[in-house]
C-alpha cells in the first residue's frame, strides 16, 4: 500500500473516531490530510494583515524580549500587545507562561492580566528538569499586578474566576488533544461576545502551518465560529476575531507586502533575580 493510501486510510479513520488521532504516526502530512478532508482548509488560514487588525500604524515598544528557544516571535508579542491597547480596560488571560515574556509585555496596556501555568509539582511529574521550573514566570513574577494560576489547564474551574476576558492567548500544549480541549474550555467559560482569541503555534513558521494544532482549533471550536478564524500575517498565530478583514492565502515563501523596523537594546538581569 503506498503512503499516500495509507495517510488517506488513517484520516478516513480518525474522522470516524477522533481518539484515533493521538495514535496515528506523527506525520505532519497525516494532520493536513485530516483538515483538508474534513474542512477544505489544505492551504491553513486566511492571512490578514496585522495592521488591519489593530486599526493603527501597528508601532510597538517590547520591554522584555529574551530571543531565547519556546518563546514567541517578536510580532506574536506585538500583535497580543497592539490588540489589548484596543481594548477599553482589557482584560487579559493566556494558557502557557513560560518566562512570562508575553504577560509582562502585555500588562503595558491590559488592566489585568491572568496567566495560567503548571504547578511546579505537576511539571516534576512530567519529568521536567528544576532549572527548567525554575525559570517559569522569570519575568512575569516582577509585575506584582500579574495574576499567576498553578493549575492544569485542562482540568482548572474556570468558572471559578468569575469574569470573562477580552483578549485570550492558548500557549499551552500544542499537541491535538490538548489544543482541541483548550479551545472547548475558552470559549465555554472565558469568552463574551467581543473575544478576541490568540493561538501561539499554529505555524512553525510565519510561513508554515502546524497542522495538529490547527485540528485541535478547528474540532474544539463551534463551526459557525470557524468564519471568524484568520492567520496574522508574519506571525505563528492564529486569530479569532468577529469581523471580516482583507486577506490573501499563504504561500511559502511568501513575498513581502510590508516589512518592520527593528531596534533592540541590551539589559543585564539583575544579580539575585529570581
């Protein structure tokens, strides 16, 4: 049987029983298949402009940015940035902290902000090194503003916050399941009317889709909601927002039709931080 019968064989098969999905061969071309087949959507997101987005000149100033591995692109933390100073009193929650680079950035302009992570003993339990712990929230914790949840994203009482939120970022795990569950969690509990809604990863690149991740966007969220999905251009992130935007289809490589002007400066971590 050649490949290509077998990748349409296993997406016949998780169509038919999702639970299928964590078990397939982790193929990234298995993943598209699956979207494409059940959704038409082979070629990922519509691509929309940032500027679009925000309504402005989309000019931002990061004050923490580290280059380091697992963090965000600088425009992924300028687009959650650009959209909470668009937001009257925005209230701010994300899935997946990590230095708490984008949560320090975006308290800049949200009036609160909630960031959710795993307890440092649940992260033990997966195995994870103490250096790795340790840095969680390096940055975030300097802002005594910032809320910080210990807890498992997919099994929290959300309900428990009492409030719903304006700007939402899913950096939790990016594997299908989780996603999906994420996703389902979101727009059940935390989302109002107006939402705007962020996935970190969706593409590997700004110019290559992470299919899993996008099935787990697509199967956790309503249907009628998928209208309102785009890809922000020259980012990893997908976007959920209630409006209807110009937009081109992606393309790799893709040929510029805007570009950024980049300053950056050094800072030493103070000595006893953290």
């Amino acid at each position: 049987m050649s490949k290509i019968r077998k990748a349409l064989k296993a997406v016949s098969l998780i169509i038919r029983k999702p639970v299928l999905l964590n078990r397939i061969l982790q193929d990234p071309d298995t993943w598209k298949e699956y979207v494409n087949q059940k959704y038409s959507l082979g070629h990922g997101l519509r691509v929309i402009d940032p500027a679009d987005i925000t309504g402005k000149n989309y000019s931002e100033r990061l004050p923490v940015f580290t280059f380091l591995d697992g963090g965000s692109l600088v425009t992924d933390i300028a687009l959650l940035k650009s959209l909470a100073g668009t937001i009257p009193g925005c209230k701010y929650f994300e899935i997946g902290t990590w230095r708490g680079e984008s949560a320090i950035n975006v308290a800049e302009s949200a009036e609160e902000v909630y960031t959710m992570n795993l307890s440092a003993a649940e992260m033990r339990d997966l195995g994870l090194s103490e250096e790795y712990i340790s840095q969680q929230a390096f940055f975030s914790q300097l802002n005594k503003s910032i809320h910080h949840i210990r807890a498992n994203s997919q099994k929290f009482d959300y309900l428990s916050l009492g409030k719903k939120f304006d700007l939402i970022f899913v950096d939790g795990s990016h594997h299908y399941e989780d996603v999906r569950q994420d996703t389902r969690n979101i727009f059940r509990y935390l989302v109002h009317d107006e939402s705007v809604v962020v996935w970190h990863d969706y593409a590997r690149t700004p110019e290559e889709v992470r299919f899993e991740v996008l099935a787990g966007i697509l199967d956790g969220l309503p249907r009628e909601f998928h209208k309102f999905l785009y890809h922000a251009g020259h980012t990893k992130s997908a976007i959920f927002i209630k409006n209807e935007f110009p937009f081109n289809e992606l393309k790799n490589p893709v040929k510029p039709d805007y570009f950024y002007s980049v300053e950056i400066k050094r800072h030493a971590v103070e000595k006893g931080q953290n």
